[in-house]
C-alpha cells in the first residue's frame, strides 16, 4: 500500500467502482479505515455516524433483498459493504465527546429538527471521510443510495435510533471495468470567489 494517499489517489484516479478484483480486505484495513476517518471534523465532536461494516455471506444475504436491482451484482461481489449510518441521539454522547462544554446536551435535547440537521449533516461528512480515508489505504469506493432504507435500518439498526444514510461498497477495483468518467463542472459553474 506504500505510494498511496496524496492528491492523485483520493480524486484524480479516484473512481466509482463495480466491479472488484478476487481480494478480501482484512478486518485489520477494517479498523484502520475506521481509526482515519473519526478523525475528520464533526461539529461539537458529535461523531453521529453508524457503520456496519458487512463481511459476512450471512450479512450479505440480510442485504441483498433491501438493495434496488442494479446495485445488487456489484454489491454480493464486493469483498465488504459498509452501511454508514446516523444516530439521532448522538447528544447523549456528548459527555464522552466533548467533555470540556458540559452543557453541550442542552444544546439539541428536545429539538428534533436541530438534532436531525446535524446528525444528516455530520454523519453525511463522516461518510465522505469514509471514501477518502479508504483511498488513503489503497481501497476502491462504491458509494449507493439505491437501497430500502427502513429495511436497512430494521435489520442493521435495530435500537431505532439510527437512520441509514448511504450504502460504500469497499474492495480493490477492476480499473479495466471502468467506463469513461462523466463531466464535471468548470469553476465558474459551481463557484465563486467574492
Ligand atoms: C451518495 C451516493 C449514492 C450513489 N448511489 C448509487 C446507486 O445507488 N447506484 C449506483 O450504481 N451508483 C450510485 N452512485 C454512484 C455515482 O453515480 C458515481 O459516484 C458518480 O457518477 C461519480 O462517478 P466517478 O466517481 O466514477 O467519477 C452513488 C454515489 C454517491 C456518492
């Protein structure tokens, strides 16, 4: 894995695969990916992301059922797909997380619409951290938001208070499967600088 993570690996070569290499990913890429992408900045420290990290034929098969039918191939084949996820009561973790604001709790308890935002927010950038901390380790990147998503939360969730976000398949891709990559804007299309 030695040469990887600069500006090249995580964008410019970067792709969206599915299709995968016969390679496992070991539990222990597993935790790594993990211990980077914690790293990345949630607001308050809130750390609202959920994942399921399914390995297992058995936890592929829970899977299959809940996916929509062109995401279904690339994911059985995939060596791992990571089920990102955001728990709406992430607040009561606060204590752990951001010790130092006692009354950080307050700030969201009873507010349904701030705790939704920053939950879909922060646990959104979680798993956007997911993606490139995974390139930074050398692994391709399936990301998938065709999926039942209350099936998915009955059956990886089930304390009720995690929504499932989106679905990263994760593996060494087969770059000779890729099709061309689709435009993207010029600067001034999405940007400005004032
Ligand atoms: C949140 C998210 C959800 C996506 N959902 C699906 C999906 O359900 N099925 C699928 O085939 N591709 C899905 N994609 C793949 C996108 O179409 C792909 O990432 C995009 O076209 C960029 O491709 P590239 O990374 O190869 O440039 C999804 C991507 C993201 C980031």
């Amino acid at each position: 894995m030695g040469g990887v993570g600069g500006a090249a690996d995580l964008f410019e070569n970067g792709r969206t695969f599915s299709h995968w290499q016969d390679r496992p990913v070991s539990g222990e890429t597993i935790r790594a990916l993990a211990n980077l992408l914690k790293l990345g900045p949630t607001s308050a420290n809130c750390s609202p992301a959920r994942i399921v990290f399914a390995v297992s034929p058995e936890a592929k098969a829970r899977l299959r059922p809940l996916l929509d039918a062109g995401n279904v191939e690339k994911t059985m084949t995939a060596p791992v797909t990571a089920i990102i996820g955001y728990d709406l009561a992430f607040y009561e973790r606060l204590g752990q997380l951001f010790p130092h604001e006692p009354d950080a709790r307050s700030w969201f308890a009873g507010k349904p619409d701030v705790i939704r935002d920053t939950a879909f927010r922060n646990g959104s950038l979680q798993g956007g951290y997911l993606i490139m901390a995974a390139r930074s380790l050398g692994l391709d990147c399936g990301p998938m938001s065709g999926f039942d998503r209350q099936g998915v939360e009955r059956e990886f969730f089930p304390t009720g208070d995690v929504r499932a976000n989106f679905l990263c398949n994760l593996g060494y891709g087969d770059r000779s499967r890729l099709h061309p990559r689709s435009p993207r804007f010029t600067f001034d299309e999405f940007c400005s600088i004032v």
